[in-house]
C-alpha cells in the first residue's frame, strides 16, 4: 500500500567530481548544470567539458549537443559554440565525424566558429556539397536546406559579417557577384520566414512550421501583423491536440515557464492543453500539494495538483487536496491555465506537516457518500511536499487503521505515495521518474534519466568515429 519514492543516494559505475563541496557525476553535472553557466567564463565551461569528456567521451559529445538542440535539448547557442570551438582544438576527430550534426540541432551559422580549427577544410567541404546540392534542388524544383538563410551576406553593413561573406565566397569557389547573385536566389526560394516577415508578406506564413522557440520570439509581431490567422492557428492546435513543436512535454515546466509575464500565456496554454494522460490504465491520482515551498518546488507542486485533478474522472475530478493538519479537497477554479495556476497559488495553508490518516478519511467519506465504485477510487494519494517524512508527516501514516478503515466499507484502501520535489539537482527527471512509479515501473536516477536521453534515438547520429 505504501511506497516512499526516493530518487536520492542511488550509485553508479561513474566516477565522481568535487562541486562545490558536494559529489557530483561529470557527466551529469555538464549536463543538468551547463544551461545555467551563461555568465562563467570559458576556462570553467571547458573544465566542465575535459571533465565530462574523461568520463565519457561519447556522452559529452552527445550532451554538447543537446545543449545546443533547439527542439528537444536547451536550446543554448553560445554556450554550445564556445566548446564546439574548444573540441574542435583539442579533439577534431570527434568533430570532424560530427560536422553534420551542427547544422541539424543548431543552425548554419554555427559552422562558422570552425574556422581556423583543425577542422575547417573539412567543414567548408561539407558547406560546398550542401550549397551545390541546394542549387540542383532548387533547378528541380525541390525543397532545399536553410543553409542559404544562414550563409554570411558578401554585401552586408556589418564590417565583420561582410568579411565572413567574402571569404565564405572564396571557400566556395565563387566570385563575390555570383556568391551574391546565387544565395539572394537561394533566399528567395526558401522564402524564408524573415523575408516573408520584412515583405509584409504575413498571409503566406505557415505557423504549424516554425520551431517554437522563433514562435515564442515573434510572438507579438505576428499578433500585431497578422492576429487573426495567428489565433485561428493556436485554437486549431488547442482543439486538433496539434503541437506547436516537438519541445519536451512536461507540465512542471509549463508552469515553470510562465513566471509573471503574461505574454506567452496563449502559446503555454497550448502546450498544457496538449499534454498526453501518461499515466496506463487510465488510473486516477489524488494529488496532495505542499505549497509552502521555494519557487521551483512549489511550481512542481502546482503543476502537479493540477494536471492529475484535470485527468481525474468522477467524483475526483478536478479535486486536489491540501497539504495540512486537516487536509480538505479543494475544486479547481479557472478557465485557463493561468487562473488555474493563480488559483492554487493563491491557498493559504498555513501548516507545515500533514495527517494522512485524516485525508484518506475524507477520501473514504466522499467514495462512501457518491456510492463508488473501486474502480472510481484514485490509485494512490501522492503527498507532494519539499520536506522528508518526519518532518512532513510527523513520523505516522496510521496504515493498519487505513486498511482497515476502507475495508469495513468494501473498498481496498489507496496507496500513498510520498513525493520529494525539494532537489534541485535532479528536478529535471522528477516528472519523468514520478509518471515511473505511477506506472509500476523502476524508479530512474538522474544519471539513468539522463543517459536515456543522451542514448535516444534524438542524438544516436552523434557519434566519435574511428
């Protein structure tokens, strides 16, 4: 009946580092810790990178690139070009196998930090054969890559895009008219999104093709320039369960996501309204959330009480309860997401411990009063807390009397699953590993987490070569 979930103190075959004072896997340190070094200097993203790299060289290639996947890893340019600069140097058989993959999780453009590194001849072999096999395509009548879009301007204002230009012409062979001539026809042809955009050519925009993170850029221009369609296009995606890209779908990062601001609002409601039910069996879970917590913890409670109580049937539909002395169920409020997530915000519990002998009570009480069936019953109550048990729970569940409570009226009494949000390191697998439990499956460890993204079939194409 019960089970505690705990995805701390698990081992592992990797040796560990020093971080600040604190054991950390290399690997896995790159790869949950990296995002945020935007301010560090390079000297600490390279040690971070050699650590990793000694580690698992294969991981940290893979993990580079997720850092830099702009669809289902972080989507960080930057940090992504100043180690692929480093790697380059220090390692060029590893990137020059994996020149292909930079235009693929990133874009053209980063090709250029290749220059003057082991590498480069291989990288503008590589540019040449796209550009010409652009050309053929574009004669054919066929799509054609977004390497002209990415491709420095011979003619621009800026003097050092200018001289990228000029000698991305001379790499590929051309003179700077025809470099010219041939990539403005390129453009043109792709008709990307900024030429429609700077064209006033608003109608022709398909927004189902856009990536999501240049959705969210224009957001308001495409609101400002073309409201109507671009609406009519997020409550297509709201009512179809269409996607407005492959980011990954996880509702504690949703509600992470909207913060104060209201201006990504309607693209955040979609990416909630089209989240799958993970859990099998179409079982139901009452969600318990402790919202006396820091922001990030208290986001995933949020975000938690919330997506269970949509996906519930029945009487538990919509309910969640709070983390209290005298737990209660509380009725979502709200028509979007944001008043959702305004609402559960907005409770004042005022306690820091919980009885769960008193919740499952009342979670007896309301199966006894509307005649439910077993199956009606939620699977398990998920106590979402910051806290360890002692201190959450003071210590007691009452399990005996629980069982032997629900017995007297029929029922097999629910599990309680006690849920620990309050780690920082590892929330990036707390949804993931708790969609695990719920499901009967092995509880992953950040590092198990991590590896079945990095071995996925996303970043396979990463390879170290001969």
């Amino acid at each position: 009946m019960i089970k505690f979930a705990d995805i701390f103190g698990q081992e592992s075959m990797q040796s560990k580092i020093e971080i600040d004072g604190h054991e950390e896997y290399a690997l896995q340190n790159m790869y949950e810790n990296i995002a945020q070094m935007r301010e560090k200097s390079d000297d600490e993203l390279f040690k971070m990178f050699e650590a990793a790299h000694a580690e698992d060289p294969l991981g940290a290639l893979r993990c580079l690139f997720y850092v830099r996947d702009i669809r289902g890893g972080k989507g960080e340019r930057d940090i992504f070009r100043t180690i692929l600069r480093y790697a380059a140097q220090h390692y060029p058989e590893e990137i020059r196998v994996n020149i292909p993959c930079i235009p693929f999780y990133g874009r053209y453009d980063d090709l250029y930090f290749l220059i003057d590194t082991p590498v480069e001849e291989d990288m503008w072999g590589f540019v040449k054969v796209q550009f010409q096999c652009d050309i053929e395509a574009m004669e054919a009548g066929v799509p054609i890559s977004l390497l002209a879009k990415w491709l420095k301007k011979a003619n621009s204002s800026s003097l050092t895009t200018k001289r990228l230009g000029i000698y991305t012409a001379k790499k590929l062979g051309y003179t700077i008219y025809d470099y010219k001539r041939i990539c403005s026809k390129l453009r043109k042809y792709l008709d990307v999104l900024e030429v429609q955009m700077s064209a006033g050519k608003w109608k022709k925009i398909q927004y189902e093709q856009i990536p999501y993170q240049t959705l969210r850029m224009y957001q308001k221009t495409f609101d400002r320039h073309d409201s109507i369609r671009f609406h009519k296009y997020l409550q297509e995606g709201k009512s179809n369960k269409k996607s407005v890209a492959p980011v990954p779908q996880d509702p504690i990062e949703i509600v992470r996501m909207m913060g104060r601001h209201r201006q990504q609002d309607q693209e955040l409601q979609l990416l909630w309204d089209n989240l799958p039910n993970y859990i099998e069996n179409d079982d139901d879970f009452l969600v318990m959330a402790d919202l006396n917590l820091f922001r990030a913890c208290r986001s995933a409670a949020i975000a938690l009480a919330l997506y269970f109580a949509e996906h519930n049937r029945g009487v538990f539909h919509n309910v969640f309860m709070t983390f209290s002395h005298v737990p209660e169920f509380v009725t979502l409020q709200g028509s979007s997401l944001r008043e959702k997530v305004d609402f559960i915000g907005g409770i004042d519990y005022g306690y820091v411990i919980t009885d769960p002998l008193r919740a499952m009570e009342k979670v007896l009480d309301l199966a006894v009063k509307n005649q439910c069936s077993q199956e009606e019953l939620p699977k398990a109550m998920v106590i979402v807390t910051g806290l360890d048990f002692d201190r959450a729970c003071g210590g007691y569940l009452g399990e005996d009397i629980i069982k032997a409570r629900f017995a007297e009226k029929g029922y097999e009494a629910p599990g309680i699953i006690f849920w620990n949000v309050n780690a920082e390191k590892e929330k990036q697998s707390h949804f993931k590993n708790l969609i695990h439990v719920l499901n009967g499956k092995p509880i992953m460890s950040p590092v198990d987490f991590m590896y079945e993204v990095l071995n996925g079939q996303r970043y396979e194409m990463v390879q170290l070569g001969q």
